[in-house]
C-alpha cells in the first residue's frame, strides 16, 4: 500500500470513528465543563474546512513536511494518527484536515532558535513533531483570532530517548469562537517537555493534554495562565501517566476570572503498576474578580504503584484585602493596586517559560487582557 493510501486508510478510520463517538459532551467525565455537543453539531465540524498553518523562518536542523502533500517520508506514517489516544475531536482533526505541518528534528540536533508555528483561520488542523534521541527544540505555537465558528487542532509530540522540548502555546480573546486543541505527548527514557499555555478565553475554549511519559526518567513540566472577562470560557484538561519508574511532573495553573467568565482547570494524574520512584505535583489557583464569574478546579490523582510522592491543591478566591489595603494606603489607585496583586499571582506561572524573548510577549497579551477581566471592578 502507498503512503497516500495508508493516509487515506486512516483518514477513513478516523472519520468512522468520530461518527459513532459524536461529539463530546458534559456526560463524559472530562468535558463535564465543556459542553461541545450543546453548542455545535457534527455537520459543523465537518464542514469548518481547514485551519492555516506558517512559519516564517524554519531553523536550520529541522525537517518540514507538508501534510497536504500526497506522499508522505516513513517518519511521517510511523507517528502521525499514533501518538496518544484517539479521543472524539482528534478523530475529527485527522478526517477533515486537508493540511497540516509535521516537523523532525534529527538525533543530537540542538535547535536554540524558536520555531514559531502560527495557526490562523477557521478549521480543522494537525500538527505533529518528532525528535529523535538527543536532540532539542522550542515551539512557540500563537494563535490568531480569526477562528470563525470552530478551530479544532490536533496535535502528536513523540519524544525520543534524552530528547528536549518547549512548547508555548498562546489563544487570544476569540468570543465568537469555539477553540479546542488536543495534545497528545509520548517521552521516552530521560525525555523532557515543559510547555506553558496562555488562555485568552472564547465562547467555548478548551485545550487538552494527554502525555505518556514512557520512559525512565522522563519529565513533563506544565505551567499557564488564563485571563477572562465578558462571558470569556477556558478549559484546561491535563492527564499526566506516569508509566514507568523515576518519572516526574509539576503543573502550575493560574487562573483571572471576571465579567461572567468560567475558568475550569481538571488534572488527572495516573501512576502505573511498576512506576516506583515517581515524583508529581499539582498545583492550580484562581481569583475571581466579579461575583459573576465561576472556577472549577479538580486535581486528581490514581496511584498504582508503592514509593511515590504525588501531591496536587486547589484554592479559588479573590486578591487579599489587606494586601490591597496596604498598597491603597500607600497612596496607589485601586485599580492600579489590583493589577499589581494580579500580576504578582501571575507571575510564577509565566517565569517557569524561562525564556526572556517569550516571557515579554506572555505578558503583553496578559496587560491586554486584563482590562476585560477587570471591568466589572469599581
């Protein structure tokens, strides 16, 4: 069978599956905050047609393939439509993208140089990366706001052997969208992927990661912010699986909800039979700026395995009074005084990027968002 023929296969497969699963909806444990199924229908998200993709400069070092083009390199058909598990929108991703990006980065490759992988128009897309043992990279993935009624990206990472990757993804303020990325992660022995997301909220956002950390040793290290207002909505769902022994993670969330906003946060993390050693922990916190706005924060942990240390917490509130009182009584606005304690809660989460160029523009969109966030507050 050709390589066209095999991706057609799967294609097909995908698109048999997504027509008996339908669209996911609030019955389903992990989208009980999110309810797609209520707001649109599957002849919809057939008919989005296909989101853009573009990168200006590609880096030296890394290996580009056009999903669009017919035949595609072996790397592509070994991983693509096979990182993680085949849940309802990633089916739909691989059935009605026309397009999409694949990238490799060969084994040893250092690449310091960010790619920067822009998502624009309304659609279906998939993207995938593939680094080889040893080698390295950074994504910085933003979005557009041109998503029309639906953007729906699917996304496969597979991690070799002592592999590194940052992952930056930033969602602008999209309120007539309905935005949903599916991000599957596999990391072999001593592979590390840190990734920060940035949630500007739409009519419904939901971003979603599964990652497999496969290998001894490997790591994951996720951290990110959202700022809402208006009826802004933003899902982050991670499911961390510790599979095999000395593995680690850390998730730190952060969350600004005002307006009639909802900000949901589900963390599940499963340590395997045999993963011993493991090492996670969880940690996600909002504040809620209006008495409109709602957070659901849900950490979980499924333990399997003996000698571990896995930890998780969840606090929603509003900024400190007398933190506030103090700043006021010094002389500063209380508007001002509020955007200081907001930033201040804000601001581990975004210095976990580590990466200055990055860090800036993280915190440009976030002083653009919280205007909106903040506009109920007298």
């Amino acid at each position: 069978m050709t390589a066209a023929a095999q991706r057609e296969a799967r294609r097909t497969e995908a698109l048999d599956s997504f027509r008996v699963r339908g669209m996911p909806h609030r019955r389903f444990e992990h989208w009980r905050y999110s309810d797609l199924r209520a707001v649109l229908d599957a002849g919809q998200v057939a008919q989005a047609g296909t989101a853009k993709w573009q990168i200006d400069k590609l880096p030296d070092g890394v290996e580009l393939f056009d999903l669009a083009t017919p035949e595609a390199p072996d790397w592509v058909m070994q991983k693509l439509g096979n990182v993680g598990n085949r849940r309802t929108m990633v089916e739909a991703s691989l059935a009605f993208a026309e397009g999409g990006v694949a990238l490799r980065v060969p084994a040893g490759r250092k690449i310091a140089e960010p790619i920067k992988l822009q998502i624009a128009g309304q659609g279906n897309l998939r993207w995938l990366i593939v680094l080889e043992k040893g080698a390295s990279a950074r994504i910085f993935e933003p979005h557009t706001a041109d998503a029309g009624i639906l953007r729906n990206v699917g996304v496969e990472i597979s991690m070799a052997e002592g592999s590194e990757l940052q992952h930056v993804r930033c969602a602008p303020f999209m309120p007539r969208s309905f935005a949903v990325e599916l991000i599957a992660v596999e990391a072999a022995k001593d592979a590390k992927y840190r990734a920060h997301f940035a949630n500007f909220g739409s009519r419904l956002s939901r971003t979603e990661l599964h990652i497999v950390l496969g290998g001894e040793g490997a790591e994951a290290h996720l951290s990110g912010v959202t700022v809402l207002g208006h009826d802004g909505h933003s899902d982050v769902t991670t499911h961390i699986e510790h599979a095999a022994a000395k593995t680690s993670s850390t998730q730190l969330f952060k969350h600004v909800a005002g307006g009639k906003s909802r900000a949901v946060y589900q963390g599940k993390i499963t340590v395997r039979e045999g993963a011993v050693g493991s090492d996670s922990r969880q940690t996600a916190r909002a504040l809620l700026m209006s008495p409109r706005a709602e957070a659901d924060l849900k950490p979980e942990l499924i333990i399997f395995a003996d000698d571990v240390k896995c930890a998780h917490g969840a606090t929603v509130g509003d900024l400190d009074a007398e933190s506030l009182f103090y700043l006021r009584s010094r002389g500063l606005p209380e508007k001002e005084a509020r955007q200081l304690l907001i930033n201040a809660f804000l601001g581990e989460a975004v210095a976990a990027i580590g990466d200055d160029a990055l860090i800036e523009t993280i915190w440009h969109d976030i002083e653009a968002a919280l205007p909106r966030a903040m506009e109920s507050v007298k």
